[in-house]
C-alpha cells in the first residue's frame, strides 16, 4: 500500500461525508451505441469494475417494490427518479463491495449510464472522482436503432421492443444525458468513435482508461 492510495482507506465509511471517492472513469453515449458489449469485454479486465445502471436496475427482483417502480418507468423509456437511483446505486456498490467484486482500493470503476443528468451528476458528486470521460459516438442514429431492435429479441428487454419507446429514449438521451458533456472540463471528455468494430471501439477505450489504471493502482517502487 503506498501512501498516496491510503486516502482512500478513510477513516469514514463510503457515502459518508469526508469518506472515500471512488475512483470513477464515466462511459456516455446514446442508447444503443454499444455500451454494454464494451461493459461486457472491461468487465474481464482485472482491476476494472464496470458497472451498468441499466444491468444495475435488472438485478432487481421484479416482483419487489422497487423492482416494479424499474418497470414502469423503463417501459415508459423514463428515466427512475433521481434520488431513488442514487440510492440504489449506493446500496448496489456497497454490496458488491461487501461481495469482493470491488475494491475502491484496486479497481477503477466505470460508470456506464449513470450519472444520466444534471442532477444524478450532482448527487453523485461527493462519492466519484471523475477521471475521464469516455464519449462513445456514432453518428448514424439508424444503426443504433437497428442494434436495439436486435438486443429486443435477442435480451428479451421489453423496453427495447417497442419502437416508439426507443425514439422517446433517444429523445431523453438528448435532452437531459447529452449535456452533461459540456458540464465536464473538456480536456477530461475523449471522444470514441463507437461506428466501428466492437475490437476497434474496445482498443479506443483501453488507450484511454490504461494510463489512468496506472497512474491510479499501480503499485510505486519503493
Ligand atoms: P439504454 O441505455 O439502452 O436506454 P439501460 O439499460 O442503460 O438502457 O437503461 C434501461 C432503463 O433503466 C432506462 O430506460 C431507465 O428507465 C433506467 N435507468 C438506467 N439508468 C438510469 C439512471 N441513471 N437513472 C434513471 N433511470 C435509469
């Protein structure tokens, strides 16, 4: 442990104020972009931990409250109330720490469609450290929408399926995630260009996220 890491071994507990942020790299970009393939190949690397709000969301036990709230609002193509997504999001990350498949202490964490707005930036902001944000763009919105409705059948995602809801997600992605670019210093966005082979997009990702695992985790010679 060198010294430098040690400030995230706080004496407070996660979530609390004065305690530990969580080393964060933001993966943004439309519905459909491709998101969750990369999620799914950075998942393997050891020392990331990728989290999807949407797979987040799925985990839930449908039959629960809060899993019939995701319901509504998902196959409305809402987003689930801010301060409730905040909040699950904590106990999520609390238990999957709890469950050693994060370590704030070794593992970067990607953030992968939260935060989603103004807003969730806002509360998020006490816990992350945004290092980077890693913009994923393609500028044929056709070919997103031709992704989802492959994922409809393939996932069995019920948002996914209906087409009107689709459009609306992209609208909503627009209005309310698009700007959240803008709101980060913009030396810290780097843009991925997603209209490409998934290997393409996951090596664009990599030469962006690697020096920063470094300069994060790797452990100094001492
Ligand atoms: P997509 O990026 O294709 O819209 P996701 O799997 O990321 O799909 O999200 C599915 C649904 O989960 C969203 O439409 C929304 O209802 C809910 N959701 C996911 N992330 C958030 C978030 N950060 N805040 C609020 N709702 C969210």
């Amino acid at each position: 442990m060198t010294k430098d890491k040690k400030f995230l071994f706080s004496e407070k507990p996660l979530f609390e104020e004065g305690g530990p942020s969580l080393q964060s790299v933001l993966l943004l970009g439309p519905p459909g972009v491709g998101k969750g393939t990369q999620g799914k190949l950075l998942s393997h690397i050891p020392g990331i931990f990728h989290l999807s709000s949407g797979d987040m969301f799925r985990e839930l036990d449908e039959d629960s409250e809060l899993g019939q709230l995701f319901n509504q609002y998902a196959t409305r193509g809402e987003f689930v109330p801010d301060k409730i997504t905040v909040k699950i999001w904590k106990e999520y990350l609390r238990s999957k720490i709890e469950m050693n498949f994060y370590n704030p202490e070794t593992d970067l964490l990607i953030l992968d469609g939260i935060p989603r707005n103004m807003t969730q930036a806002e509360l998020l902001s006490p816990y992350i450290n945004v290092l980077k944000i890693l913009y994923m763009v393609c500028e044929d919105r056709e070919v997103m929408f031709e992704r989802i409705r492959g994922r409809a059948v393939k996932e069995n995602r019920r948002d996914d399926a209906d087409e009107l809801v689709v459009r609306y997600r992209w609208d909503v992605y627009k209005r309310e995630t698009e700007p959240l670019i803008d709101h980060y210093p913009q030396e810290m966005v780097r843009i991925i260009d997603a209209d490409t082979i998934p290997a393409d997009v996951l090596s664009q990702i990599l030469s962006a996220i690697v020096p920063i695992q470094k300069t994060c985790f790797s452990p100094s010679p001492l």
